[in-house]
C-alpha cells in the first residue's frame, strides 16, 4: 500500500500508476515559450503552467492520487490536511469528485481566494494562527474529531507520487532539457521532479527556488539537516512551511542547488510575467523567474524547464498595487 511508504521507497513506477489514476481529474498542462524572458536571460526557457491547472495549482496532481487511491474503508470518514491554501484547495476538489468529506486547517491570514475557493468546492475550513505550531496542533484535534485520512500537503509518498507525475509530462513535452527549477517551502513539488527525473534523466540539474525571507531549505541544504522555521513572513505564502523527512530525503540527494530571491525581486518577476506572458500566477509561483533573474550565470545558454506551480490569486490585493 502507496500510504505505507516512507520518501527513499518510491519508484518511477508509482510515477506512473499515479499518472494514469489521476488523468480524469487533472489537466495535462501546456508548456509557454517567452522571446522576452529567453533574450533578458540568456537561457531557454520552458514554462510548465500548472496555473492552468484544475483548482488552479500543481497540489490538485498529488491531492487526487491520495484521495482516489484510498480504499473504500478509508475513504468512509474523508480526508483531512491543514494547508495555506493550494493543497486545502486540491483536496477539496479531489475529495468532491470522490464524494467524501474534506476537513482542511487553515492559517486565518491565507488569502481570501484560496478560503472562497475550498468551500466552494465543499471543504470544512478551521482556522488556525499563521505558523506551523498552530496549524499542527489545531489539525490534531480536527482529525481526532472527525477521523478523517490525513494526507499532509507534501510529507506525503502519495502526495510526492502525484506531484512528479509534472515533470513526467514536461520530460515528454520538452526534449534536451538542461535544468528545471521550481518554487520550495515544504519541498512536495520539488520531491516529485527529483523522483522522477533522478530516474528518468538522472544528469540534468534540479534547482529550488525559495524566498530571503523563508529560506529554511536554502539553509538546511547547506547545513546537511533540516531547519525549519515556525512562521516565516513573505509574501510567498505557499512557501513558508518546513522540509520534513520524506521531502528532505530528495532534496538532501538529488537538489542541485536552492536558490532564493528579495521579496521586490519576488514581486518585480510577477508583475514581469503578468505583462509579458499574460498568465496570472500567484507570488510564491514567480519566485523560480526571481531566482533566474538574480542568478543568470547559472542558467545563461542551458534550457531550463520553469515550473509555475500555481494562479490562485487574491486580485483585490496585487502587491504592487498600494494605497
């Protein structure tokens, strides 16, 4: 069973099976070329765009493969996570194709969008103070109440399974890639594009992307050990969450490098792309482009696979508008 495995049991083979269990439920999305961003750059740049993705971010692809790989037994009582947004809202979606409940913690400082988007797909929000402690804790006596199947945002094998199944695609859409980079906080997209391209193409180089402010990965990759930050502020919100060990076994073996960026370089590579591309993508997605643009030594003459992981934007607060 996917639910009792630990991160170093995965294989390309749950890549797989994952893959073809989730295809009714997901988008396989598009990938965007930009003159623009190659010429500022130097690099070739290929943007995997999973804010075209159902309930509008990459965490539908793992949400899906643990919800519907749940027996029925397990299924009976619904499935319950805490979440800053993404990953709530992927396993409210998930759990309504299903048909079970969905109990989801949520920092009461999340965005607004992300709040309206889990109910409206049917999920139960408690709300918790903005920092890993709380959400933990107030998770506990939610899932005590309910007994709900947990399925954690990211230190999850069948959330790290669904989540690889991104590159998966991206490898068939793109030949010869060099590079591919994506956003970090608690490492689950980033486990999966180790997943599989440590099997499938084990020479190209695998980059994360992490803001200043909430560089615990950046941290821990050079310490050699996980240290985690309990409320990290940036207006990255999907990124502030810490490695655990199913995702640090991946990023500590396969990682390349963690790179990270200011917040105004976060917010100049969204506003960037808004424009340029005409994709909305929220902050934490822009973080990759920020990194790039900080770091084009790095990627100068190599093309690169750029993971934008997520759209859910809340439009009444853009951070470059003020007043």
């Amino acid at each position: 069973m996917l639910d009792t495995l630990t991160g170093p049991d995965l294989t390309i083979d749950h890549v797989r099976a994952a893959h073809e269990r989730i295809k009714p439920y997901i988008h396989r999305t598009p990938v965007l070329t930009s003159t623009y961003f190659n010429d500022l750059t130097g690099a070739e740049l290929f943007f995997k765009c999973e804010n075209f993705q159902k309930a509008g971010a990459f965490k539908v692809r793992g949400a899906s493969n643990a919800v519907f790989g749940l027996s029925d037994a397990m299924a009976e009582k619904g499935v319950a996570t805490h979440s800053s947004g993404n990953h709530a809202l992927s396993l409210s979606y998930a759990a309504g194709r299903r048909g079970i409940p969905c109990h989801v913690v949520m920092p009461r400082t999340a965005p607004e969008a992300k709040k309206a988007a889990v109910r409206g797909y049917g999920g139960i929000i408690t709300e918790c103070d903005p920092s890993t402690s709380s959400r933990e804790a107030v998770f506990a006596e939610v899932q005590e109440a309910t007994g709900a199947e947990f399925v954690h945002p990211y230190n999850d094998p069948r959330v790290i399974a669904g989540q690889a199944t991104c590159s998966l695609e991206l490898l068939e859409q793109v030949e010869n890639m060099d590079a591919v980079i994506a956003p970090i906080g608690g490492g689950g997209m980033i486990s999966g594009t180790c997943l599989t391209l440590s099997n499938l193409a084990p020479k190209m180089e695998i980059y994360a992307a992490e803001p200043d402010q909430a560089d615990d990965a950046a941290r821990s990759f050079r310490a050699g050990h996980i240290i985690a930050d309990d409320a990290p502020v940036t207006i990255a919100d999907g990124l502030k969450v810490p490695l655990k060990e199913n995702t640090w076994h991946f990023v500590s073996s396969f990682v390349t490098d963690v790179l990270t960026a200011s917040e105004q370089e976060i917010i100049d590579a969204m506003k960037l792309t808004w424009e340029r591309m005409k994709i909305v993508m929220e902050p934490s997605c822009a973080v990759p482009m920020a990194t790039i643009l900080r770091n084009p030594e790095v990627f100068r003459g190599k093309r690169v696979g750029v993971v934008i992981t997520g759209g859910n934007v809340d439009l009444d607060k853009l951070p470059w508008i003020t007043g």
